[in-house]
C-alpha cells in the first residue's frame, strides 16, 4: 500500500469489560464473560449462555450521555465510539476532516421488538417513536451526532464481517484523501431477533462454546462494540501519543457458496486472508499471531482451518479465538478482535483459546491453550468471516 494509516486510538465495550483496559484484564486473566441471559426478556432464558454487557440501559446511557429510551445499539456504539476518540487526542487538533464508519446488523431492532409486543395485542397500543431508529443507518447517525461527526458518515452492514469492512473502508477514505481521521468499528445489541434467528439455524451451543475443538456444537451470541481511530501519517506526526500500529493489509473476498455455510475448502477466507498478505507485501512467515474467526461451529472452523492449512503450510503462527471470551458479537465482532490484536501487537501478548480441550481430526495444527507474554510480535492477522461467503481479513503491524 503506498501511504500508511495509523491506528491512534482504541475503544471497546463487551461482555469481558466496559473498556479497553478491562476487556485486556481479563483476555490475560483468562475470565470469559459468557453466562446466563440478564437483560433480554426470552424464553430461552437460563437455557441458551450468552455473553451479555454487563450493564443495563440506564448505567449505559449514563455513560454515553444519551436519553435512556434510545436503543441499546447506539448506547454501545456511543461508549465505545467516545473511548475511542478520547484515546486519539485528534479532538485536541483543530481542522481536521474526520469520518464515522460504524458497521451494525440490527440497527434499533430492540426498540422494535418492543414496540411489536404491545402492538400485536393492542392495535392501538405501542408507542410509534421506538421504529423511529429502526435501520442500521439510523444508529449510526445518532451516534455520529453525539461525536459531533459530519465530514462522511456511513453504515456497512455485512454480517459478521461488517465491522472489520468498516475498518478497512475507512483506510481507504483516508489513503484516497477524503477526510484526514476516521472513527471505524461497529456495534452489535443482542436482540430475539438474532437469538431466534440463530437458534433456527440450530448452530448455538447450549453450554460455552468451544472454538477449533474437536467437540464443538456451535457459537454463544454475545454483544458489544468496538472502533479504531484511523488517522494519516500528516496527522499521526501531529499527534502527542505514538500510534499503537498501523494496518499494513487488508482484503475483502466473496467465494458465495452458501447464504449462511462456509465453502469446505475454505475457499473465501483463503482468499481474504492471501490478499490481505499481498497488500501489506507480506509472507505467511512474517505472521506472528492469529485471532481467528473461530465462531464454534463445525463448519465454520473446518473451513476456516482448511484456508489456514493451504496458506501456511506446515508453519503454522499461535493461533487462538478470542470469541471464547467475549461470544460471537456479530456485526461488532471485527471490531472487538481488530481491538484485541492491536493489544496483543503493543504488548507482546497471545490470548488462549479457552476451553480447547481435542484437536480436530482434520488440521493439523491447534489453536493456544496458555497465555502467551513477552513475546516478539510484528504482524498479527485478523479474521472475519460473514454470512453470504463475505470474508475479510485485516493486518496490524507494529510502528
């Protein structure tokens, strides 16, 4: 890629920590943040783990300084956007042309649900205000609002490659001189929409999940939100703070074998992830760590596994999915993990995959069972891999 973009802040919410500092606690500490549901009113309660934010509405909208009626999409979005951006000290430069590319798949659906329950026994019941924000894009222009956001704001939603598209979409507004910052991630609020829909799919593990393990029986849902803050290198040289990283590659590849299956011989995210390695000019070799897609269910991971076999070929990085901690946040979740490696880049760290216990028959490698500190890392690949065959990967590189 011919100019760098920098990564120079960092924000995230989820069910490990309502921060950056506490989510990378307790990846260290190995504390997983799956449990029994709390906030979402279900019948699946106490039969399907989650991972929840451990906050309810009210102490969320404290935090993101919005009304509390607002949907809990955007008071996730609007916590970790804030973090995010205050992490930066770009609001400290003044000038600046600055983006939001926030990714979602629910928009205010919670809201929506909620309105649906009294209309469907009232017709003349439910208050019409809370579909007002149903569309993913509604979300986001609430929170760029609350950002005081309004060079380019735009919305991706791509299933659960929709935030790590976000990211790297936003490098190419910044490489094509659009705008000089972009606040990039995405949110995703556990909704019965979700839950019913992957229940129906019959891929939710009933006890914690268990990524890349020979016994797996699918995903947790989880919930959360996470963005980066993009920025030049004109405006990275301006900056008090050295950046955490840079992100050296990426790459988005559609193989369409299947509206919601993986290809079998990983044919969408080998390509993701070997165009990812061209654009930041780099060899399988030069990959010190993976965070995997790593969802739990059997056929993502066969797939995903497969991709890995062809591309490294005996040579196999550490390797783990930190959706062992925090669930499958969906449109969030490439976010989350693009967060997650940046902090294992900064400080030297590799995450266990929690709970691996039985190699899968068909790779041959496993994923990290222990943590990993201290170590020399420069390069750390990120996976995420959407419904549809939408795969993309992501590369941080040390500065």
């Amino acid at each position: 890629m011919s100019s760098k973009v920098y990564i120079a802040g960092l924000g995230v919410i989820s069910a490990i920590g309502n921060n950056v500092d506490e989510c990378f606690a307790a990846l260290k500490s190995g504390e997983a943040g799956i449990g029994d549901i709390n906030y979402l009113k279900t019948i699946y309660k106490h039969e399907i783990p989650v991972a929840e934010v451990k906050l309810d509405n009210t102490a969320l909208a404290s935090m993101a300084d919005m009304p509390e009626h607002v949907s809990r999409t955007a008071l996730l979005s609007t916590v970790a956007a804030k973090e995010a951006l205050n992490d930066s000290g770009v609001k400290n430069i003044e000038g600046l042309r600055i983006g939001f590319v926030s990714a979602n798949t629910v928009g205010g659906m919670d809201k929506t649900e909620r309105f649906y329950e009294e209309f469907i026994t009232d017709p003349d019941a439910g208050e019409i205000e809370q579909v007002r924000n149903h569309g993913c894009g509604n979300i986001t222009e609430l929170v760029a609002d609350q950002l005081g956001v309004n060079h380019y704001t735009t919305t991706i939603s791509t299933a659960c490659s929709s935030s790590a598209n976000a990211i790297f979409y936003g490098a190419r507004l910044i490489r094509s001189g659009m705008v000089d910052v972009v606040i990039a991630g995405g949110v995703d609020a556990f909704t019965k929409f979700t839950l019913n829909g992957f229940n129906t799919l019959m891929i939710l593990d009933r006890n914690f999940c268990k990524p890349f393990d020979e016994e797996r029986k699918g995903l947790n849902l989880g919930e959360g939100a996470a963005y980066v803050v993009l920025v030049s290198e004109q405006v990275a040289q301006r900056l008090v703070k050295k950046p955490y990283a840079t992100l050296s590659g990426y790459n988005n590849s559609n193989d369409a074998y299947h509206q919601t299956a993986s290809s079998p011989d990983g044919d969408g995210p080998y390509l993701a992830m070997q165009g990812a390695l061209k654009k930041a000019n780099l060899q399988p070799a030069d990959i010190d760590y993976i965070n995997l897609h790593g969802t739990g269910t059997p056929n993502n991971d066969a797939s995903e596994g497969r991709a890995i076999t062809r591309i490294f070929d005996g040579n196999y990085p550490p390797l783990s999915s930190t959706k062992s901690y925090t669930g499958h946040t969906l449109g969030a979740s490439g976010a989350v993990e693009a967060v997650f490696s940046v902090l294992a880049l900064q400080h030297g760290v590799i995450y266990p995959n929690l709970r691996f216990e039985t190699p899968m028959k068909e790779l041959p490698f496993t994923p990290q069972k222990d943590l990993l500190q201290g170590q020399e890392i420069n390069h750390v690949l990120s996976n995420s891999f959407g419904f549809g065959g939408n795969c993309s990967s992501l590369i941080f590189s040390k500065v």
